[in-house]
C-alpha cells in the first residue's frame, strides 16, 4: 500500500515507499512520517491497498483516527469504511469537529485504492494519525501505519 500525500489545490505529491505485509494485506510508509498541508487548502490522503484473492473475497474495514504512538494504536475512528464480501461499501463517521471536514475518496470495489480528503485545513489539525486495516478471517488479517500531519500558515 503505498501512502500519498496530495494538496489538490497546489497539486503537491508525496509518494511514502517502505513495504509491509501481513497475511496478504500490503501497504507502504515512508521513515520520514511528517506530512505537511498549509491551513485553507485540501489534504487528501491515500493508500494503495493490495489484497490477496482470498481477502477480497472477505469483509474489509479501513478505520482512520488520531495514533496514539506510547500504545501504537489508533485511539479512536474518526472514519470507518466497510466493503461488504458483496461489494457494498459503508461508511460511519465520528461527530467529531475534524471528521465532519474528512471525505472518503477511495474505492476500494474495483481499485482498492483508500483515500480520505480533508477539506479546509487547520492549524487545530496538528497531531499523528494513523490507518487500521481488518480482513475478516482467522486469524483476522490486521495492519496499522500512522504519519504526523503539520499545518503551515500560508
């Protein structure tokens, strides 16, 4: 899974690249976790999701939230996508001041390709987020990442 960093409205790309894998499920991370968006704009963050047969064959959940790094977890979901084995995709977002700017922008039915945007950043947005994937099964497939976003005053 690759982690990429967009500010659409200066068309500003980051590719992370180091590799994990668990059961199947694959994303990349870069060691430099620090992202940067600037205050006003839309940050969208996205990751390349590769699954094997047998997990696209099963239930997926994409959770995003605030990443705890002392117990090296997401704290809490600001958002949660669920792809059904049928290939329905479910949405759940927090009543959080930060979730209700953050869109889902992925597909993960044709591309699994996992995006949230966040629209109109803030200088309040400052903090580590990180990403929880869940493949139904047993043992259930599971694989977290985090990076540190900073908001720049433009």
């Amino acid at each position: 899974m690759a982690i990429a960093l967009c500010n659409t409205q200066c068309s500003v790309f980051l590719l992370m690249v180091l590799f994990n894998n668990v059961h199947g499920i694959s994303f990349k991370t870069k060691p430099n976790r620090t992202l940067v968006a600037l205050t006003g704009f839309n940050q969208t963050f996205a990751w390349n999701l590769n699954l094997t047969a047998e997990e696209k064959s099963k239930e997926l959940k994409v959770q995003f939230g605030p990443w705890d790094k002392r117990h090296s977890l997401v704290k809490y979901y600001l958002m949660t996508i669920i792809q059904e084995p049928a290939g329905k995709e479910i949405e759940i977002r927090a009543n959080r001041s930060l979730a209700k700017r953050l869109y889902w922008t992925g597909n993960l039915t044709h591309a699994h390709f996992v995006a949230f945007q966040l629209t109109d950043a803030k200088r309040e947005d400052v903090g580590d987020y990180g990403i929880r994937f869940r493949v139904d099964g047993f043992p259930p497939g599971i694989k977290e990442g985090w990076f540190t976003l900073s908001v720049k005053v433009r």
